[in-house]
C-alpha cells in the first residue's frame, strides 16, 4: 500500500521525504482508495485486534516482516477485550492460523528465534501474522505440534495432538486439519469461499451433543445477514487484488472423533486408482470416495464460521516488464488461476497482460477472461 500510495503521491506532487510518503497522504490514500484506518506503530496491534472482532475477518498481512521473529511487545493489552464469547473467539481465530500449515519451526541460535520453512508463502504469512500477534508455533512432529501463546504473567506453551489431515486438492479447494488437546477434539478448515460457505451449519440447526464450541443461536455467526456481509468483503478484498481464504471451525469431545476415524482410516487407505486416480491433483471423479469420505467428516463436523483472510499476491521483479516485452513481439500470453474473477481481473492489470489504456475498459475485461470449470 506504501509504494502504490507513494507512486500516486508523486503523480499528484504530494510531498515525500526521502522516498517514503509522508504518513498524511499515506494515511489519506488508504482511506479513500482501500477503506483502510490508518494504523500508527505504537497502537498497530490494538487496532489490528479490535477490527478483526467485526464479522468480517479482514486481514492485509504483507508488511509485517521486520523483526516477526520477536515477541510483540503489546501481547498483553492486545488480547484484553470488552466481551468473553468475542474474546474467545479471537484467541480461536489466531490459535487456528497458528496450527493449521505444514510449516516446520527451525530454532536458530543466532537470532534465538524460531525461523519457519514452508513450500507455501500463504502459510508463512498466516503464521507470521499469528505470532506477529502473540500465537507462535514452536514445534511439530509427525504426531504433535506445540504453540507459545503470550500473554499476561509467563508465557503459555499448548501442545496438540495431530488427529487427521483431510488434505487440499484443486477439486476440494480447502483442507480441514482436526487436533486434540485435553480431551477436546478441534476441527480447523480453511479454504475458498465456494467451498467453505456450503459446509456450515444451519444457522438454526441444534448443534450436536457432543458439540463444545457452539455459538448456534440468534447471535449465530451463521445467520444470512453475516454471511452476506462476509460475501461482501470477499470481492471487495478481490478487487484489490488479494488472495482471499475463508476460515471455519469446531470443537468436540474424543466421542466425536471416535465415531468419524473409522470412515478417515478407511478412506486414507484407498489407493488412488480407479475413481480415486489422482486424487491429490484434483483430477479424481465426482464419485472419488476419499473426496467423499472427507466431505462427510466436514459435514459432521457443523462448522462454525470464524472470519476470512486477505493476502497481497505479489509479483516477483520484472514480471511487468516480461510479460510487456513478450506481447510486444506478438507472443501470445495466457495466466491461469484458480482464484476469483475481480482478484484474476487485478492480476491481470498488475502484469501488464491488459492495458488499462484502452479506450472501453467495461468489455475488454470480460472477453479476456475465459471461465473454465469440470475436469
């Protein structure tokens, strides 16, 4: 948001002091152009906790890099708010992108930090901005993982035990990780708004007996209102140009887990052939009984929905430039992606694949988008 409000700046001769926009304009640009407050250093933490508390869980994670290793210096006053269920619920939020990755914490003793390493930068973004906010993943094993939570008085470690992972593919568009700790079972799912909306549970629906965490009444996060406005704040999120995720969660006790594990031993077993062939890939068939199997623990599972996240999809250096250069000499370019039609459309002006120039930007857009949905 900086460089843009900063290209913007100098387009308008606003002034910048040594190439970094002065925090006036800054703080103007992200108001009229993304509805974002400004958020000052000293008060970053508080202010970021208090908006994720509205329905919708909007959260721009890029920028938060510098010295994401340390421990926030306002942990405490962050997890103080006014209302226990609220309270409750955002320690949940954090507590779920904190676990629910295949990032491996490696201690450094130079830094005398924990440095992840992961194939997905998604997931390092989600961790870093968990532990950016006092949730600090630790340590994981095949069998367990552990998260530092810091907060009032000494730090709390928490342990887990690694349950079942029903995995992502193209065709699921999300992954649902299920732990155990002190007896309570926690089901974590993320993914695409597409796929996540469908699985939560009727906002008027009785949650099961074994249900811990369920909040299913007049004040549902479930209800149509909320879920309207989270629709809402996903395209709009798009249009910016972020990579969206939708987040969804429930507890139970070791009851619950009892009754679905057979089923997830069942499935995870099959070999991926027939039905099942490349079931990993997503190109497996409608009736592919480890897709199914998992949809059914999901379904049991009466998800309640927690919020959504927003990530900035960065380009790498010169990719503009490259992609101007191979249209300039007639090559013909194609991008392929798998996220939203408002978010491929920004994508698309950011790389210079459409120029934004042309005399009727309404049609253009549209032609050069081709939806492409089956196997």
């Amino acid at each position: 948001a900086n460089e843009r409000a900063l290209a913007e700046a100098k387009q308008k001769n606003v002034p910048v002091v040594a190439e970094r926009i002065t925090f006036d304009a800054r703080d103007q640009y992200l108001d009229q152009a993304w509805g974002v407050k400004p958020i000052r250093q000293e008060s970053r933490r508080r202010a970021l906790m208090k908006s994720m508390t509205q329905a919708s869980i909007a959260s721009v994670l890029s920028g938060i890099d510098e010295d994401d290793h340390k421990k926030p210096e306002h942990a405490d006053d962050a997890l103080r708010t006014p209302t226990p269920p609220t309270a409750e619920e955002l320690v949940t939020f954090l507590t779920h992108m904190a676990l629910s990755n295949t990032i491996t914490p490696i201690f450094d003793d130079d830094l005398n930090a924990y440095v992840y390493q992961s194939s997905s930068p998604d997931e390092l973004a989600l961790a870093k901005f968990a532990r950016y906010l006092g949730f600090e993943l630790i340590g994981r094993n095949p069998t367990k993982l552990s998260i530092k939570k810091f907060g009032r008085g000494e730090d709390e470690v928490r342990t887990y035990r690694h349950l079942a992972t029903l995995g992502f593919n193209s065709k699921r568009k999300r992954v649902t990780m299920i732990y155990e700790r002190d007896g309570t079972v926690y089901v974590m799912t993320k993914g695409a708004d597409s796929s996540i909306l469908p699985l939560l549970a009727d906002a008027d629906a009785k949650a099961p007996d074994n249900c811990v965490f369920s909040r299913l009444d007049s004040q549902s996060p479930n209800d149509e209102t909320t879920i309207q406005t989270l629709n809402d704040r996903l395209i709009e999120m798009a249009q910016n140009g972020l990579r969206t995720l939708v987040i969804a969660h429930q507890e139970f006790d070791m009851d619950w887990w009892e009754e679905w594990r057979p089923l997830y031993e069942k499935v995870t077993a099959l070999p991926e052939r027939g039905d099942e062939n490349k079931h990993q890939k997503g190109s497996c068939t409608d009736a592919c009984r480890i897709c199914g199997g998992f949809e059914k623990i999901e379904e049991a599972a009466h998800l309640h929905l927690m919020g959504a996240t927003a990530i900035e999809d960065r380009l790498q250096d010169l990719v503009p430039e490259a992609i101007e250069d191979f249209l300039a000499a007639d090559v013909k370019v194609w991008m392929l992606t798998g996220d939203k039609r408002e978010t491929a459309k920004n994508i698309g002006l950011a790389c210079n694949l459409i120029d934004p120039d042309m005399e009727d930007p309404t049609n253009w857009q549209d032609s050069r988008l081709v939806e492409v949905t089956g196997h």
